[in-house]
C-alpha cells in the first residue's frame, strides 16, 4: 500500500503529465490540443488537411509545438498552411508561424496572442496544415515539444492528442 501523501504526488504528477483527465463539473473535460485529420484515409497524390484543435482550453496566450510525421508518407504543402481563429477571441492580434524544418520530418508552429492581457478560452481552431500524401501506408502526426502558455508565459496544463491517417493507393 502507498501511503496516503505518495499517493496524492504520484496523481497531481499524472495530471501535469497530462495522463488522466478531470472534469470541472460543468462537463469540461482536461484542456487538450488535437491533431484532426480530414480525410482520414486518402490515396496517394491527395492533399490532407491536418486541422488543430484547441479544446476546453483557460487563459491560452500562445500555443507552440514541432508536429512530427514521416515524410516517406507525407509531404507539407506550406501555402497550406493557415491560422485559425481561436487565439483571435475578442480581436485580439496574434502573430502565426508554421514552417517545415529542414530535415524533413517536422513543421515548427507558434501561435501568440499580442498585447492581449487575457487569454483565449474554449473551444476552436488553431491552426490548419496542408500535406500531400506521397505513398501509401498508415501512418500518425504527433506533438512534440509541445505548450500551451498563458499571456504572462505561465504554462497551462493541456494534453496533445495525434491522430492517424491511411493512405490507399
């Protein structure tokens, strides 16, 4: 048996983790970032959107991640690449960068509010990112180096969740 003051670090060290989720009693589950990718299976030589998703998201200032695929499977299409209108709540000006990184495999995302002194919160899009299928196989986008912060720079407890495509020939 743990004792009762391990127990308690070994959960609010799972929820920093992000492993499990809560509920705020409104039905609001854990904030998370999703990667959704639309169409979910494609053929070689079609283009896939790869939206991302802020949901149950408190007092996001800026949103910053590498999405990481295999680029034997996918290839990024960067005039795809567009904000979305989440961080943008009440009017606020943001500053939006995706660029794919020189080695292939990865594109850097930043998304901040500017001048904003409250964070965006809710529910809505951050971001989508075009690819263009390259061969057929299964294959994931996953987060990596990934953070929610608020306006000040604090961070804020949010999972990331990828998402899997298929490409048929």
């Amino acid at each position: 048996m743990i004792p009762r003051p391990a127990r308690a670090s070994i959960v609010i060290a799972a929820l920093i983790a992000g492993s499990i989720g809560l509920s705020d009693g409104r039905g609001d589950a854990t904030p998370a970032v999703r990667a959704v990718v639309r169409p979910q299976q494609v053929r070689a030589g079609d283009r896939i959107t790869v939206e991302i998703a802020a949901r149950g998201l408190r007092g996001a200032g800026a949103v910053a991640f590498h999405l990481v695929f295999d680029p034997s499977l996918l290839e990024p299409v960067p005039e795809g690449f567009t904000e979305g209108a989440f961080l943008r709540q009440g009017g606020a000006s943001t500053s939006f960068l995706a660029s794919p990184a020189s080695t292939g495999e990865r594109i850097f995302v930043g998304i901040a509010r500017l001048g904003a002194s409250r964070g965006a919160r809710g529910s809505g899009p951050l971001c989508r990112l075009t690819f263009r299928a390259l061969a057929p196989g299964t294959t994931s986008v996953l987060f990596d180096r990934a953070s929610v912060t608020s306006p000040s720079g604090g961070p804020r407890a949010t999972r990331f969740v990828p998402a899997r495509l298929v490409i048929g020939r």
